[in-house]
C-alpha cells in the first residue's frame, strides 16, 4: 500500500527525530512508523464533560465560537536557529518568526499549546482577542506529547478559561469547530467532524503520540496549539498536524487528546517531571496474531535492530520475534495495547511480560527506563 505522508505540524518548522524507545514495523525490511506511550499524571479527566451530545443539543458553530473564542489566543514566537554555512562559512545563527494558537488554562496566566509552538522561543507573544497583548514565559514542554504550558501576567479579567472535555468520548461523527491562526489569520474558525479516533502522530523528539483525534475541519500553519471544540465549546483536543501532500489542508487533520494535554499541563504546571516509560523494542506492525511481536530484523525505523542496545529490554533478554500477549496479567491484543498498557506504569517499575518463543510461553521481568529526550538512532 503506498504511504500518503507527509504529516506537517500546522505550524511549520517542527523538528525531526530519528529511531524510538517502541518502533511499530511493517516486517524485518518494510515501512516503519515510531510509536510510544504516555505516562498519565496529574488531574483525572473522569470529572469532565463528555464530547458526545447525548442529552444535550449542542450549540451552533455561531455560539461556540462567542463562547471560546475570548480564551483563544495568537501566539507569535521569535527564535534562534543554527545551520552550517558551508565548507568555509562555519555555522551561523539565523532568527525566525513563527505563529501558532493557544487555550487559556487557569485564570492564574497558564496557557496551553503545542510544544512545537514555542520551540527554542528566545521570545513568545500572547494576543487576546480583545486586542489585548503581553509578553509569556515557558514554564514547561514535553516534545513527547506535543504539550507545553506558557505563562502570562495579566489580570485574571483578562483571562477566560475554556473548560476541557473527555476526550476518550469521542465518537466518530461528532461534530467539532477548530479556532486558529491560520495564515496570520487569527479567530479563524472552522467546523467538520471527528474522522476517526485513537490515531497515532509523530511527536516532535520522533516518539509517537498516540490516541490523536482525526478531523476534516480545516487546520493549516498557524492553527498548531488551538483549540479543536466539542458541541460543548469545550476542549477535546489541541491541533497539532496535518496530513497532506501539498503542505496545505487536505481534510486530513490531527489532534492530541484532551486527556493527555490536561495530565501533562498540570504536570508541568505543579513543577513536577513529565515521564514516560522506556523499553527499547521496535513492534511489527504487520503482525497478524495473538499480542505484540517484537520485529525479527533491522529496519528503516529501526537501523540497530529489533532491540535497542543497552535497554531495558535487552537487558532483560527480550528478543527478536518474541510476541509479548501480556504485560502483568493484562492481556495485549496488539501493538497499540502494548503501548497503553506501558503506558500505565513509570520509569523505574518492573512488570512481567508473558511472551511466546519458538512456541511455547514464558515470563520475562522488564524493568522500564526513561525515555531519552530525542529518539535514539541505530
């Protein structure tokens, strides 16, 4: 089947990355696509409201932008970027502009956007849509799920927080509206629906986002960080990327979970370390069969082979064509219920995966690292 690429986050120049802690692989010499697993922390999402409209009518496109769109808000950032000028030229250092959008979080000054927003930010510019502007702060990123908070001091008149949605609600079919800067266009509002859930995007460090929510709403450059919005007007999702051939909206737009953008915001907010297991396998994502299969060979997502040198996983003598089928009891049913049930436990816990090789099953204990900060290479 022939890849459409190319995913582009929506506000261009995010970084690239290379071979991940959980590759999934299409066999020993195919395709390969990175994959990974949020750690949750922070606030439960079980108290949120619910992005369905099961008894409710929702409100119309008219009414959710009046009712988010004053904690929506233009970001303009500044940065530095090296690149080398030649043989003779050395390296020299070259300042670009970029914009994205945000979402107001608390009434304390915390606002929500893609870390790719404000990567390597010398300076970041909030705007209001009253027209109202400040200068904000990095408080925190995470490249692993595309999150960072930015901080601002204005009067809590000024801020309006958009209330956040379950986003494991969504449904396919749901009707969502989009609020941005495309273009240098900000308040632009657009409307579709929920294409599809529980997709996969690659972060910026090269590890995978995984649970992203699908959308034919349109999102462009400068949508990166805004709001994609219930029937609720509230927050299912940030928008982070499109896939396209042209580099432009295709109808094929993506956004991170609601869920995980709280749980890393509030992380981030209350000071603490944002992480993320690491154990160091690449999956075959062309596997047919009970479990997860651990890849058989070198590939292009994968270069050092099926398992990554000096990890957890090869030192705990996992090895390549081992299908994990569960991880403490939980059953796996496939690679992405590898990853989420990963994805349940912290650095330094040791789980017990049942594996079969060569026919027969066995137990495995894995103690899981922390994820690097970039994916490693081969």
């Amino acid at each position: 089947m022939r890849s459409l690429k190319t995913f582009l986050p929506a506000l261009l120049g995010a970084a690239a990355g290379a071979i991940v802690a959980v590759v999934v692989a299409s066999g020993s010499g195919g395709s390969t696509k990175t994959v990974t697993t949020v750690v949750s922390s922070g606030q439960s999402a079980s108290t949120s409201v619910p992005s369905t409209l099961a008894g409710t009518h929702g409100m119309t496109i008219n009414q959710i932008y009046r009712s988010a769109s004053p904690g929506v808000v233009d970001i303009t950032v500044t940065s530095q970027q090296s690149s080398n000028a030649g043989l003779f030229g050395g390296n020299t250092t070259q300042q670009t502009e970029g914009e994205g959008a945000g979402v107001v979080y608390d009434k304390q000054g915390d606002i929500i956007t893609d870390e790719h927003v404000v990567a390597n930010a010398t300076s970041v510019d909030v705007h209001f849509n009253n027209g109202a502007s400040a200068a904000a702060k990095v408080l925190g990123t995470d490249p692993s799920t595309d999150v960072a908070v930015i901080k601002v001091d204005v009067p809590a008149s000024q801020l309006h927080p958009i209330p956040f949605a379950n986003s494991d609600t969504a449904q396919v079919g749901d009707p969502v509206v989009a609020i941005g800067s495309p273009f240098s266009l900000p308040e632009t509002t657009t409307a579709g629906i929920v294409s599809a859930v529980g997709r996969s995007i690659t972060a910026p460090n090269n590890f995978t986002i995984t649970g992203a929510i699908q959308t034919d709403a349109s999102i462009n450059p400068g949508n990166s960080g805004g709001p994609l919005l219930d029937a609720n007007g509230h927050v299912l999702g940030l928008n982070d990327q499109i896939q396209t051939n042209s580099g432009q909206s295709a109808g094929v737009g993506f956004a991170t979970p609601a869920n995980t953008d709280m749980q890393v915001a509030n992380t981030i907010i209350s000071g603490k370390k944002v992480e993320h297991p690491y154990v160091g396998v690449c999956l075959n994502s062309m596997y047919i069969g009970e479990g997860a299969q651990i890849s058989k060979g070198p590939g292009p997502g994968c270069p050092g082979g099926p398992i990554v040198a000096g990890g957890p996983a090869a030192k705990a003598g996992l090895q390549a064509g081992d299908v994990v089928t569960a991880i403490n009891g939980t059953k796996v049913n496939s690679s992405n219920g590898f990853i989420a049930t990963v994805g349940g436990y912290k650095p330094g816990q040791t789980v017990t995966m049942t594996i079969r090789r060569n026919g027969s099953n066995q137990q495995v204990q894995v103690t899981l690292g922390d994820r690097p900060a970039t994916a490693p290479t081969g």
